[in-house]
C-alpha cells in the first residue's frame, strides 16, 4: 500500500465536525441513498458515533489509492466512502425507529424485493404489478366465497315438494316465465311471455285460441276418441245391440269419418229436406222454388219440430223463474248468420272484411246449389239485408241478461194479440204436441216487445224475401254435414271470422258433434272407463273457500243487514257435484234415456236429423214431465271444461275434465292448487249472489220485485260499478266506455274470486305444513299462487278473434289480467310493487 495521499485527502483533512451525510452530488452517483430527517436531533449515543466517524477518517488518510488523472478520488474509493458512511446512517435510524415503535419501509428494500420477484418470475415490471393484482381480486373472491358459503341456510325454510306431480307443475310453470321481465313491470309476460312468444304445444292452426282450459279439452276429446273406436262393433242385425248407447255412439262416430261415402252424396240430402221443408227443388244443379205453395207458419213449425231450426227465434225448455221445479218454454231472439248484431252496424260496414267474407260465403254456397253466380250475389244481398232488418230489432245481449227487464211472461193468448203474424201459438201446438199448448199456456218473451216487431217485419215481407231468408238459415246448420265443396266453403268464412289456418281434423270434429247431440251419453261413456277422482282434496279446498268467503261477508259493512243475511244463507246452502252422479252414469239408465234416438249405420246426414229431432223430444218430456235432475244435467254433461253455477238448483258444477294436469292434480302445493281450482271454485260461489244471480233465492225461484234485498244489492252494485269500469278503461288497449259498462259485472265477480282464493290460500297455510314449489323455492308461496293463477289464464288468440273479441264486448285476458292485479293490494304487496291506494276499488269483498 503506497504512502501518498491523494491530493483532495490532504487538502481537505477530515474532522470531527464533518458531516459523512451524501450530498445532492453523491445521491447523483450512487443507488444507495438513504433520506433520513435531517433536523431529527441525534439520539444519545451521539459521542460515540463521533469517534467512530473519527477512527474511519483517519484509516482513509492512511490508504494509499491509484492517482487520478484529474486529481480527484476515484469512484471506488468515493463509493466505499459512501456505503459505509450509508452504515452508519442506517444504523443510527434503526435505532431511532426501535427507540419510537415506528417502521419505515426503505424503497431499497422494496426495489431489492422487486428486482427478486422479477428474477424469479421472469415477468417485467407492468407484468409483476398484473400479477400481484389478479392475486389480491383472487384473494378477495375467495374470501367471499367463503363467507357466503359460511352465511348460507343450511336447509331450506320449508321441505321441497318432490312428487310426481309437484315435478310435473313445475316442469310446466318454469318454461312459461320470462325472468327478463319483472313482475311489476308487465306481470302476464314475466309469467307466460316465453310461452305467448314460442307458442308452445300449441295447435292454433286448427284453433283460433288456446290456454290452459282449450288445452284440457282436446285432452278430453283425445280420451273420447280413443275409446270409442276401441269399443267392439257387434253385428248390426241384432235388435238388443242397436239399442245401446254405446253402439249408438260407434256408429254415429264411424259414419261422421267415412268421408267417401258423405262426398257420394254430395248436396242430395241437403235437397231432400229443401223439399220437405219448403217445396223447394234441387234438380240438374239447378234451385227453383214455387212461392205460392209457401206457408210461413207450416214452414216454421216444421222446422222447429223436425230440425232443430232457428229462423227468427230459438224455442227451448228452462225453469220457471218462479217456480225452478217447473219448466216452460222460452222465446228468444236468433237466425243471424253473423256472430253478433253489431256486425250489422259496424261503421265502414262496407269495407268490413267479415262482411265481404259473410257475402261471399252466401252467394258461393248457393252456387252449389244449382243458382248463376249473378243468382246468387243478389240472393246473398237480398239476405244480408233482412238479417240486418232482423237484427234492429234484436235486442242487445246485456239487456236479456236483466232478470226482470230481460225476459217476461206472457199468455198464448196475448202474444196471439200482439204479434200475429208470427204464429207463435200454431208452431208450438206443431212443435210441442204432447204438452198440449193451449191460450192460457205461460211462455217467456224478451221484454222490449221483440214479438211484436217481428211480426210487423213478417206482415212487411212479401214471401220470396222470406223464404230466401228461412231456407238459407235451415241450410247452414246442415252445412258441416254434407260434402267437401259445402265444407271447404265454410272453412273460409270460418278462417275470416276467428283465423283458423285449418279446418278441425276430421277426428275432433267427430267428436264435438257427438259431444253436440249425444252429451250425456259421451260423458257417462268417459266417467266409467276413467277412475273416479278423490273427492276429499276437492271437498277440503271448496269448504275452505265458501268459509272465507261467508267471513268476507260478514265483515263487509257496506251491506245492509237484509241483504248480508239473505247473501250467506244462500251460500250456507250452496253444494257441489263433482262429475255425473253414479246413478246417471250407468249404462242402463243412459240406454233407456237415448232409447228413441235412431242412428243409420253409414248415413251420417239421417243420423244429424234423427238426433234432432230427438233433442226437441227430449225437450218436450221434460215440459210434460219435469224432474230434478232436468235443472242441471245439461252443465254436467256440457263439454265445457269450466266450473259453473247452476241457478235454479243452487249447485256448483265441477266437470270431470277439469280435475287433470296441467289444471289440477291433488299432490300439487297449495299455492297451485288455489291459484287455479280455488280460484274457479270461489269464481263460481260468487256468482251465486253477483248480478243477476243474487236476484234468485236458494230453491232457485225468481225474489219479488218488494224483496228488501233486491233494492239493495242493487244499489252496492251501482256504487262499485263506475270505479271498475275506469279501471278497464285504463287496462284496455283501445279504450272503451261501452266495453267496459258491458263486462264490468263479471270482472267484479273475478277481482273479487281472485281475492277470496288468495284469502282462503293463506288461512290453509297457517294451519297446514308447508312446502316449497321445486326449482321455484325462491319464491314464496304468495309468488307461487299469483304464479299460477296468471298462467292458467293467459291465451294465445289469433287477430280475428280478439277482433271478434272487441265487437262482442268482451274482455281479452291481457286486459281481464290487468285489471284484476291492479285491484289487488294483496298482489302488490307480495311483489312490493308501488300501487296508489285511491285506484283500489272500494266495495268488492
């Protein structure tokens, strides 16, 4: 080691009290710089890292380095300098930091941290800092992950219902939903829009509409139909096996579906009876008729009587409005060929395309009957405008529905008096000859003089124009009937009329015309070759519903104390019938009852004439004859799948074919089974005492007009009545004050059915065990039965009938759906949507 001294060395010799602290030039040249607080005062041991400081000094005097050119210390050297006089530093911090409990990160330490972790890596600087974070998210995650498993129910509020038909329900709840859409927001989308957009099994090629009801009757036909062509054929020859009803049916079914031997016929039996009837002749494709042998009242009698007709009015047997153990007959107001009167006043009628259709429809079907296609455009005019004569004259249905403005009695005499030009007492005599109708004879005539103004259009019409009109409403009711050129003709009037892409397949048709003329028989036919249903579940759910509503009555103030007690008297009393009673349903008694019905192997057309004419038989026996039954087995045996009221015989009327999946299935949760049963059943009990049912007492008798409660029950429903129909209005698409005014009675009915189900749902819930709807167990059990119920009314319709929908004043379920869930607090309240208080209508139970 050499014994010079660099020349900076000895100018510059060090001190005591020179500082070792790197300058702002040293930290320029060097990595290692510490920032320590300068003004921080040294600690205690100050006087010893002096003489420490001093003894370095000195031993960098005594070191000999390399000359530098310059004369200044070279870098090494300048560096050793710094580094140790960095020691020190760093020492001394230290000290201070454990003096105070505090730690200071140094950068260095954070760089050399750095630089380790990118040698390990391999990453650079911005892939390091990506991956430390990706780190830290992933930490996150999984520490929620595990708090949220921690926090998880480890078991559900209420047990899962697993069995086969809680699956089943579920199975068909789910694909309806649309979960895009939230329920305050359009509540009939979040539960059926996936279905109204992909119209699910849904045949509505053959169908202008289709829900869940549509669905259970081509179910029910479906049944039908594969039980009668799997019954046995005997052999016709014998006279024991033509009388059973069973093989009545067969062979009336048969014969509807041997389409070759119906096309061979063509129009002839069409023509035998134009012949009969009127002594019109269908000859060489040609329609002539000799008008001066034509006898108006011979003509109507006739085809009263023999076939069913319905030119001018419709006659049929009902209860006596005073007297439900009695029967009479009833004139009412028909023999429009289109849907409604008010297609005859429709503005732009003109350019009406279900007019056009309805014309075209005429003038074609006569041109198969043998008349020039000029013939026939007059003759189809000539008809259109004498139903539209007809038709101002006819009374609006609403108005007929008014049990004491509707209808009224009148004596043969006095309708002989007023209207004699229709003949009404000659063509009962004609058409009901065993009861013996006499001048004194009661009848029930529509109120607004409908008989006298028809007899004045008669007494004005010379006979072309009348029997033009006559014959032609004879003609369609056999149309269906005869051959493929008739058919097909119909299929597009039809098509104009409710949008039907197709024509029913041959089967259903089949079927619907059995179900048409041999009801009771296809119904006890079905009732004994399926099981009986478990009347238990269905008696529990309508006990609880009639209890719910009996208390909801009791409770309604709004009623005086006459009508609230006459009201739960008359639903005290109310019963259910489930199905045909086992007696009506044997086969003994079902062959006995179609005992005078002759059905013609291979002859569809004579099989149709036989069944009318046995219809109007049977009416005539129940007007000599009445029996109990007689007030009710035609709802028992309808093939309406809906359950009713029947008014003279206080009962409600369950279906068989109602009580099926996807409608019912006793093993279903009770949310399901009240949001559709119940709430058919509680429909069905409030219309017993709604408009105009509650005008009749229990036994089914007609209240006088002085009766305390009659007034009353008016009154509550003229006060609730306009707060309902602002309510349609609003829901409606199009608003209509007339629309709304006709429906406004049955949707108070349905609000309320809706409400008392709801009710009847939650008293169950409190006293039953409950479970949870599989796969919807997010859902409550309030959810669940709004759920339900929305799905089982929701339609698909074709544009013709929800325009048809809109002439007859009626209410299309998105706007019956809307209305019905804004008048219930209880639905708002179950999915927290915001609904003002003062739109809820007051006096609904």
């Amino acid at each position: 080691m050499s014994d010079k001294t660099t020349p900076e060395l000895e100018h510059k010799p060090l001190g005591v009290k020179h500082t070792d602290k790197p300058t702002d030039d040293d930290c320029e040249t060097t990595d290692h710089c510490d920032f320590v607080n300068e003004k921080e005062p040294l600690n205690k041991n100050n006087s010893s890292v002096k003489a420490v400081i001093t003894n370095n000094k000195n031993d960098v005097n005594n070191k000999q380095t390399p000359p530098s050119t310059e004369g200044h210390v070279n870098s090494e050297t300048r560096n050793t300098k710094l580094k140790k006089s960095n020691s020190y530093k760093v020492n001394n911090v230290k000290n201070q930091q454990n003096g105070n409990g505090h730690v200071l990160l140094s950068s260095a330490k954070i760089q050399q941290l750095e630089d380790e972790l990118r040698k390990r890596s391999g990453l650079s600087r911005s892939g390091l800092i990506l991956a430390i974070i990706l780190i830290v998210l992933l930490f996150v995650l999984f520490t929620t992950l595990i708090v949220v498993i921690f926090l998880w129910p480890k078991n559900q509020a209420y047990p899962i219902c697993k069995t086969p038909a809680c699956l089943t329900s579920s199975a068909q709840i789910l694909p309806m939903m649309n979960e895009n859409v939230t329920a305050c927001e359009d509540f009939r989308e979040y539960s059926c829009g996936s279905w109204l957009r992909s119209a699910y099994d849904v045949p509505l090629q053959h169908k202008h509409n289709w829900d869940m009801k549509t669905q259970l009757s081509y179910q029910q036909k479906q049944k039908i139909r594969d039980l009668i062509v799997t019954l046995p054929m005997s052999p016709a020859s014998s006279d024991v096996v033509t009388t059973l009803v069973t093989w009545k049916l067969k062979t009336m079914f048969d014969s509807c579906m041997d389409l070759e031997n119906i096309e061979g016929e063509g129009h002839k039996p069409l023509a035998q009876v134009f012949t009969e009837v009127g002594n019109w002749i269908i000859q060489s494709n040609k329609l002539s008729a000799n008008y001066h042998l034509w006898d108006t009242k011979k003509v109507l009698g006739k085809i009263h009587k023999e076939h069913d007709g319905t030119p001018f009015f419709r006659l049929d047997v009902v209860p006596d409005p005073n007297d439900a153990l009695q029967n009479l007959i009833r004139v009412s107001p028909a023999g429009l060929g289109l849907p409604d009167r008010n297609f005859y006043f429709l503005e732009n009628q003109y350019d009406s395309p279900i007019i056009k259709a309805y014309k075209e429809f005429i003038a074609e079907m006569i041109q198969h009957l043998g008349l020039t296609s000029i013939g026939a455009k007059q003759w189809a005019d000539g008809v259109y405008h004498y139903e539209k004569r007809l038709a101002e004259i006819t009374p609006e249905p609403n108005v007929l529905k008014n049990v004491y403005s509707g209808y009224k009695k009148i004596t043969l005499r006095e309708a002989k008096q007023s209207a004699p030009s229709v003949h009404l007492m000659d063509i009962l005599v004609t058409t009901f000859p065993d009861a013996k109708p006499y001048e004194s004879t009661q009848i029930l005539v529509p109120e607004n003089n409908y008989l006298e103004h028809l007899s004045n259009l008669i007494s004005e019409s010379d006979k072309e124009v009348i029997s033009k009109y006559i014959m032609w409403n004879l003609a369609v009711q056999y149309f269906p009937y005869i051959s493929n050129s008739f058919r097909q003709t119909l299929d597009v009037f039809t098509k104009a009329v409710h949008g039907e892409v197709q024509p029913l397949p041959r089967w259903e048709f089949c079927v619907d015309t059995l179900h048409k003329y041999m009801g009771h028989g296809v119904t006890a036919l079905i009732q004994r070759h399926s099981p009986a249903p478990n009347l238990n579940p269905i008696e529990r759910v309508f006990q609880a519903v009639k209890k719910t509503i009996l208390s909801s009555y009791k409770q309604a103030s709004w009623f005086s104390p006459e009508l609230r007690s006459f009201i739960l008297q008359k639903i005290e009393s109310i019963t259910m019938q489930v199905g045909l009673p086992t007696t009506f349903s044997q086969e003994q008694y079902v062959n006995d009852h179609y005992n005078s019905l002759y059905i013609f192997k291979s002859d569809f057309f004579k099989a149709i004439k036989s069944a009318n004419v046995f219809r109007r038989e049977e009416q005539q026996r129940r007007l000599v004859s009445p029996t109990e039954e007689a007030r009710w087995i035609d709802a028992l045996t309808s093939p309406d799948v809906s359950i009713s009221y029947i008014v003279s015989a206080n009962t409600i009327n369950v279906p068989s074919s109602i009580l099926s999946q996807p409608f019912y299935d006793p093993e279903n949760t009770l949310p399901v089974i009240y949001a559709r049963l119940g709430v058919e059943l509680s429909h069905a009990i409030l219309n017993s005492v709604s408009p105009w049912n509650v005008l009749y007492s229990s036994d089914g008798a007609l209240l006088d007009a002085a009766f305390p409660a009659v007034n009353e029950s008016i009154r509550c429903v003229v006060d609730s009545t306009p707060c309902v129909a602002n309510s349609i209005v609003h829901a409606l698409q199009r608003p209509s004050s007339t629309i709304a005014n006709v429906t406004v009675y049955e949707t108070i009915t349905r609000i309320a059915a809706v409400r008392q189900a709801f009710k009847a749902l939650q008293s169950q819930l409190d006293s039953s065990p409950r479970t949870h709807q599989p796969a919807l167990e997010s859902l409550d059990s309030s959810s669940v039965f709004f759920l339900a119920y929305t799905q089982s009314q929701c339609k698909v319709t074709s544009h013709q009938q929800n325009e048809l929908l809109s002439i007859l004043g009626d209410l299309s379920d998105t706007t019956l759906l809307k209305t019905i869930l804004s008048q219930s607090t209880e639905f708002s309240d179950t999915f927290s949507c915001s609904t003002k208080t003062e739109n809820i209508c007051p006096l609904i139970i």
